[in-house]
C-alpha cells in the first residue's frame, strides 16, 4: 500500500446511493459458473428482500434454497409486488416477531438498508444517526442469527468500506485496493460498512459462545453504465468500468459466499471480506482473495460490454490508462464528488 494522503481531498458522500437505480435485467444471460448445488436444501433469509440487489439475485436463490423473504415494505420500489414477504421493519420491531424469520435458517443474506436522507458526508449530526440506523440493523441481524443457531452472515457490504483509497487509483500512484488493506473511509455511508465488517468479525471470532461464519461482500458498481451520463468525464467512467459487476457475477459471488464450506482465514476465524466486482480489465478492487478463497469466477468484463462506449469516451479523446486521466488528457481532473457510489 503506498503511503501518504490522497492527491485531492473530497467526499464522496454526495454521490453515494444511486436513487434512479431500478430493477435490472441480466443482460449478460444466467449464471453458468455457480457451484454444484448443495446436497441439502439449504434454508436462507433474505432482507433487503424488495430492493434493487435482490431483484438481481432472486430468481437464483429461489431456485437454489428455501428463501425467506424480509422487507420493511412489501412491493419492489416501482410498485410491481412480490410474493411472500414479511413486511418487519428491523429498526423498530421486538425481537420476538423476527426470531420466527431466523429459526431453522442456515444462512443469512442481509441486504436490508436504510437509505439516509440526506448527503452522508462527516461532520453532520443527521448524516451520521441516519447510518448508525444501519450498523443497528446489521448488529439486530448478527445477534439473531446466533441466537437462533444460523451457521453463516453474508452482507451486503460496499466498496466504499475502502473508499479513502480511490483518490491515489485515479491518480495512480496506486494500483489496486485489496480486502486486506486497512479499511478507510472519508464519509458515513462507507464508516458504517466499516462498522458492520467489524462488528462481523466480533461475532466470528466466537467470543458470544459460537462462531457465526461471516462473509462481508464489498459490492462495486452493480448497474448499468449510461454512456450518455459520462460523455466528457473519463475518470468516472473508467471508474465505473473498474468496479462494475454484473447481475450473474453477483449472483455468483453471493452463492459462494452462502455455500463455500470453511471460509477460516489463517487464524482460523471464519470470517471473509471480498470485493464485489466482475473480471473488468480496469478493475482496482481486487478480487484474487475471493478466487483462492471462495473460487468466484466471474464470467464478465466490462471492457467488452462496454466497448463501443469506451471507444466514444476513451479511444477517440486518445485517452489511454486503465484509470486516471493522461497528463494531455480531453478533460480536466475531476472532483470526486461526480463518481458514483
Ligand atoms: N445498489 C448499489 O449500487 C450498491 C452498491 C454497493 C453496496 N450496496 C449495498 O447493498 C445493500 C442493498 O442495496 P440496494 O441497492 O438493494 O438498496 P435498496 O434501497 O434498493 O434496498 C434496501 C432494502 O432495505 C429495506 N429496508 C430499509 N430499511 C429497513 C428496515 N428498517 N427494516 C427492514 N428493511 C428495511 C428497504 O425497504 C429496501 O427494500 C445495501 O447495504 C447497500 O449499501 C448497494
């Protein structure tokens, strides 16, 4: 890791969340790398259940588990309905009415996010109660799951647990951000991750009783990129083609986060960070951990999905480099503040 601050000091706060964000298709097909199902059935409970991540995920699980869908509404944001959920709303229920939801469940898949109201940047007394609403959540989550004897957390975590660093990328005078790396954060939405994954790793060490297995998933940019959004800012864009991630890599990765068997680190504690993003030639959030770790495969790259863009933005400015922009680059350096969460 290459030391000293970032070359520009921003937040990204103003950025994160994606409001327009509605449910995808797979426009890259089905998943064809998942693993061999379980031999059993597994059971999984899914918060988050009528949000944007689950719609992408769900016609897997369903086919692959018992899904047992959580949500604090109980239509999907267009309005279009889904069948079976639990409308509970994790801030304010006892723990009486969610016990029934974690009984007999083998793993959980947290996706459940308060969206804060405002800018999340620090130093503001509303920013920060609105994401402590969701370290709370994840902390309901972790205790319920032990409580009721669930073997295995995944959360939703993001790459912005990490985001401190995207400024030395652009810049590069850094190459790649990996799990290992000290997380960082410059805003509340990625300390709030920090916070979780933290909190994560209380709960697998087994100091409660019992090890709850942990598998924190830094989810990159899972949406499709509108060339049209980025005509004349390149670093966003080639931002966005680095921490891309398809609806079937995710899915993928997911799937494996659920059901790789031993997820130890070299301590023996079971517990796991990956980031959330496809095989991007641009990528800078490294996912070698997760391929030795849990075999994610993915099948996709945003170079090629995205290659008539690429030539529009990129190619015919003569702008070259995986990030960054050159030095003669079309367009002056960006602020932060205009990458997407
Ligand atoms: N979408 C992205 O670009 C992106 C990128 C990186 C990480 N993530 C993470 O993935 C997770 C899911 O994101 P998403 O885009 O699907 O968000 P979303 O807002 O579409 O879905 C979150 C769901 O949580 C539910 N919820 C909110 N408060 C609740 C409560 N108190 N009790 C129960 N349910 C509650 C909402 O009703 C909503 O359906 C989040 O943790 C987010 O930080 C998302």
């Amino acid at each position: 890791m290459s030391a000293g601050a970032p070359a520009t000091t921003f937040s990204s706060a103003q950025v994160i969340g994606t409001p327009g964000q509605q449910p995808r298709p797979a426009p890259t097909g089905a998943p064809t790398r998942l693993p061999d199902a379980p031999a059993r059935r597994l059971r999984v409970l899914l918060t988050g259940a009528t949000g944007y991540i689950a719609s992408q995920l769900l016609p897997t699980l369903q086919a692959r588990y018992d899904v047992v869908l959580t949500d604090a509404r109980g239509v999907h944001r267009d309005g279009s309905s889904i069948q079976d959920v639990h409308v509970l709303d994790f801030q304010s229920v006892e723990d009486d009415a969610l016990r029934q939801l974690f009984a007999g469940c083998d793993a959980v898949i947290h996706l459940g996010y308060h969206k804060p109201t405002g800018p999340v940047t620090v130093g503001t007394r509303l920013a920060y109660e609105d994401e402590r609403v969701n370290v709370d959540m994840a902390e309901r989550v972790y205790r319920l799951s032990h409580e009721a004897g669930v073997h295995r957390v995944v959360m939703a975590s993001s790459n912005h647990a990490s985001d401190w660093y995207e400024p030395l990328i652009h810049a590069r005078t850094l190459d790649q951000v990996t799990p290992a790396d000290l997380p960082r954060s410059d805003n509340y939405y990625g300390w709030s991750k920090i916070a979780y994954e933290a909190l994560g790793f209380t709960y697998a060490t087994g100091a409660p009783g019992r090890r709850l297995e942990i598998v924190q998933v830094r989810i990159g940019a899972p949406r499709h990129i509108e060339e049209a959004h980025f005509v004349g800012n390149p670093v966003g864009f080639k931002r966005d083609l680095g921490a891309w991630i398809s609806p079937r890599d995710l899915t993928q990765l997911i799937v494996r986060s659920v059901e790789t068997p031993d997820i130890r680190n070299s301590d023996g504690v079971p517990f796991l960070i990956v980031n959330g993003v496809s095989n991007n030639t641009r990528g800078f959030w490294s996912i070698a951990n997760a391929r030795v770790a849990i075999g994610y495969a993915p099948e996709d790259d945003s170079e090629v999905f995205y290659a008539d863009a690429i030539r529009h933005i990129l190619l015919d400015h003569g702008d070259r480099g995986r990030v960054g922009t050159e030095p003669t680059g079309h367009c002056p350096h960006r602020s932060r503040k205009e990458y997407p969460a």
